[in-house]
C-alpha cells in the first residue's frame, strides 16, 4: 500500500505548526497565567491587613477586636457610626488637624523648592571654585541622623521663643534639604550645555536662564519633592510631638496617635481614622505616579 505524498505533505505541515506555533502560545499563556496568579496572591497579601483594618472599623466596642484566629472580613458588625465618631469628635477635631498639617506642608514645600532649586543650580550649572568639595560635605551631611540634631535644635528654637508654633516646622525648609538638593542636581546635570551658550549669547542673566529655562524643565523632579514632602510631612510624628503644645495646633499623626491611650485604646476609631487618613497619600501617588517615575529615572542618567 502506497502512502499518498499530499497527506503526508499536509501531516507535516501541520506537525510544523503545532511546533512553531501553537506549542509557543500556549507556554506563554500559561506564563502570563502564573505571572498573574502570584500577582494576585501578592495583592492579596498586601491587602489583606487593609481588610482587617476594615473589619476592626465596624465593629462596636463590645465585640472583642483581637481574635485567634484573626477576622481577616466584616462579615457580622457594621458600625459605620465609628467613622462619624473618629472624625467628627470634637475632642479630637480631624478637620483642624488636616488643615493644620497642610499649612506645614505647604510651608515646606514654598521653602524647599526656593532653596534647593537655588543652591542644585549652583552646584550643577555654575563652574567655581570649591565646588565639587561643597557638594561632598552636602552629601556627607546626609549621612547624620535627625536624631542627633534634636537636641541642640530643641534649645536653638527653645531660646528663640518658637516652641508652640510652627515655625521650627517650617522655617528649617528655608536652610535647603541635602538629599532634595542632590535630587535636583542630578536631574539639571541631564540638561545640554547648550542651554548655557544660548541663553548668554541672547542677554540671559543667571538667574533669568534659571527661572525661565532651568525651573520649567525641573517640573518632573519637583513633583518628586512635593510628593516626597507631602507623604513626609502627613506621617511625621516626632517633629510635630516635640515643638506643638496645643490640641488646636495638633497634626494628623498627633490625633492618630490620641486614640492609643493607656486605659481605653478605641481600637474601632483609630481604625476607621486610619482608613480614612490613607486616602490623600494614595489618591496623590496615584495622579502623581507617571511624574513620580520619570522624575526618579530621570535622575540616575547622569552623575
């Protein structure tokens, strides 16, 4: 019996696909299926305390709030007076306590862009002597901790009569940020030296070549700083706690921490205000993510 040429033909012209083909595909669904699948365990994982979190919110103050195992979902409370409670409570007045840290934000933020943009421009567009010696000591200085300038901070501000304001939250801004100002400098040292050439053979000043030119193209990298100092200055506890002495003054972190008394924890408020608080820092990362990223791989393209 004679085999038939075109069905063998065909036979291996299909073999041949399968191969080349579909055998492919079908690896690389099953790659994107596991990629995925321990993205979403990872999510989950991630979440998982979030949803506790949740769970401990809802719940009154006569359901136990620690429990073996855990309760991971709500599933029998739902307080949703516990979040009207934490944030409307005018022992601890959350809506103060948001404008509060916002002005000291806000201050941060006018006094750390005027003074690192000015002092990254110095160091990255300006040729002078002693320079590149300057830029080291900045960078050595980023190596000692705030902790060990407590202290001698605490009494400078002490004796100038700013304990109970916000002005030693402020005001410091105004003296620059040495990993802020190495931030900027990085990304400025990307910009061509042409820039410089032209704007001197057009009649630019220095500071008219930084304000015109220089600081429009920083806009990637200063939205870094702001979201850096945003997120920085919503959680900073131990400035706030050392130099404010009055509830009017208090910031979010302070007021979180108002609800961990000794004898009465409020575990379901602390919660629902937490859930609550996390929400600015995320809706900021999330409308600031495509400049956050390009802003911080920007930087590393020149030393």
């Amino acid at each position: 019996m004679q085999s038939n040429p075109t069905l063998i033909q065909r036979h291996r012209s299909a073999k041949r696909h399968l191969r080349d083909d579909i055998i492919p595909r079908a690896r690389k669904l099953v790659r994107l299926l596991v990629l995925y699948a321990i993205l979403i365990g990872l999510c989950g994982f991630v979440l998982l305390p979030v949803s506790w979190m949740l769970t401990a919110a809802l719940k009154p103050d006569s359901v136990p709030f620690y429990t073996i195992p855990p309760q991971w979902f709500p599933t029998e409370h739902f307080e949703w007076r516990n979040f009207e409670t934490a944030l409307l409570d005018p022992v601890r007045p959350f809506l103060r306590f948001t404008l509060n840290t916002l002005i000291i934000f806000g201050g941060n933020v006018v006094g750390t862009i005027f003074s690192c943009t000015l002092v990254a421009y110095a160091f990255a567009r300006l040729r002078f002597r002693g320079s590149g010696f300057l830029f080291n000591v900045l960078i050595i200085t980023m190596l000692i901790p705030w902790q060990s300038q407590m202290i001698p901070q605490f009494l400078l501000f002490l004796e100038l009569g700013w304990y109970g304001t916000y002005l030693p939250l402020i005001v410091p801004s105004f003296a620059g940020n040495a990993f802020f100002i190495f931030l900027i400098r990085q990304y400025m040292r990307t910009f061509p030296r042409d820039l410089d050439e032209a704007a001197k053979i057009d009649g630019c000043s220095y500071f008219g070549f930084f304000r015109h030119i220089i600081l429009p193209l920083c806009r990637p990298v200063l939205a870094v700083v702001v979201v850096f100092m945003f997120l920085g200055s919503w959680g900073d506890l131990l400035g706030p706690l050392i130099y404010l002495n009055n509830t009017d003054q208090f910031t979010i972190a302070i007021g979180l921490a108002n609800f961990a008394t000794r004898y009465n924890p409020n575990t379901n408020l602390l919660m629902a205000a937490n859930l609550v608080m996390m929400i600015p820092p995320i809706l900021v990362f999330f409308f600031a993510q495509e400049q956050l990223i390009g802003g911080i791989a920007s930087v590393g393209l020149k030393g």
